[in-house]
C-alpha cells in the first residue's frame, strides 16, 4: 500500500440556505485544523444563532480523517449530525467542519424529512466551498551555531521547506514543516549534520 502524501479538504468558509416545509436550515462550512479551533467556532455561532431551535454539526480532523464527531442538537437520534457527516466522508473531506442551524417553520419533517434536509444542507454549503488537495506536513526543530546558518538554510530551500519560527542568536533555532513526500530525504540529511555535530536535530 503506498503511502499517503495529501488530503482533501476546503480552503474557505462559505454559507448555504435550504428550506423545507416552512424549516430554514443554515448550513455553514469552515476548514479547521484541530479540536480547539471547533469549540470556539461552535461556541461564537451559538451566539450568534442563540434564536434558533436547533444547532447540528459533524466534523473531521487529521489527514486519514480518523478524528470525527457529531451533534445532534435537539434533533431526533441520527437523523442531523450523521447526515452531515455522510456527505464529508462521501467527499472524503477531512479537517472540516460543518454546522447546521435550523429554525423550525411549525411543521414536523418526520425521521427521514430530517435526514434528508440536513444531508441536503451539507451538500448544497459544500457545492459553494472550494475543495482543495492538500500535502500532508511534520513539523520538526533544528538548532545550530550561527557559522552554519547559511548550509542549513540552503538545506531547507531546497527541500521547499516552510519556516514556522526562528531564533537567530549565537545559537540559532529554526521549526519547519516538510512535506512527507520530502520528509525521508531531508531527515537522513539532517541526520548525517547531527551525527557531524553541525545541528542539534530535534524531533
């Protein structure tokens, strides 16, 4: 089996309504990378929509999208929160999260009404969202005397590594995310510098 090197996921958020027998249904979409960033976007659109009846959501997270939960806000046992669901791993769209807010119109959609509009709510959010292929990344530290910098740099140019921070005093230290296609490569070259005690590798 080869190995993974991307992800799908969205590159905006984007918003979608869907009525359905007097019910408006508000479905909102947000790329996100881990679980603190869902409770606070969860908690600022509870605020928002503080009016509405009932707040549903499904989210996945990690590039195999393994991490996954759902709310059924309200609604009756699996008939929001997997519906939501079903259309992302129909997508296979990790790192995401899908909220759907719904204001009740005063007429019941019965089980499978429900399952329906909340999937429909999904899809219609996710038709307006940028899907985009995403590489999968490890970040990693370095240290080093500052004599060095320019080799290390270089080293990291490149292998189109992305600089997350950096110190540079005597002795400099620098965090970096690599790409897992380039991963084994430039790590067996850090490697050898370790071994020549020209960087302090970090993992």
């Amino acid at each position: 089996m080869s190995e993974q090197y991307t992800y799908l996921s969205i590159s905006n958020s984007s918003e979608a309504i869907y009525k359905e027998k007097s019910s408006r249904f508000i479905a909102l979409a947000f790329p996100v990378s881990d679980e603190k960033d869902i409770k606070e976007l969860l908690k600022k659109i509870k605020n928002k929509y503080h009016d509405a009846n009932h707040f549903c959501y499904a989210y996945r997270l990690g590039y195999d999208g393994k991490i996954m939960h759902t709310g059924d806000g309200g609604e009756p046992s699996g008939t929001a929160g997997k519906p939501i669901l079903g259309q992302l791993l129909s997508k296979n769209l990790t790192n995401i999260l899908i909220v759907v807010i719904r204001y009740f119109g005063g007429i019941k959609l019965g089980i499978n009404g429900l399952i329906n509009a909340y999937r429909q709510s999904t899809a219609e959010v996710l038709n307006k969202s940028v899907i985009v292929e995403k590489f999968i990344e490890e970040t990693y530290t370095i240290s080093f005397k500052a004599e060095n910098i320019n080799n290390v740099m270089k080293l990291l140019k490149d292998f189109d590594a992305e600089i997350i921070e950096n110190k540079y005093t005597d002795r400099c230290s620098i965090k970096f995310s690599i790409r897992m296609s380039q991963k084994e490569k430039l790590i067996s070259m850090l490697s050898a510098l370790n071994s020549r005690g020209i960087i302090d590798f970090i993992v």
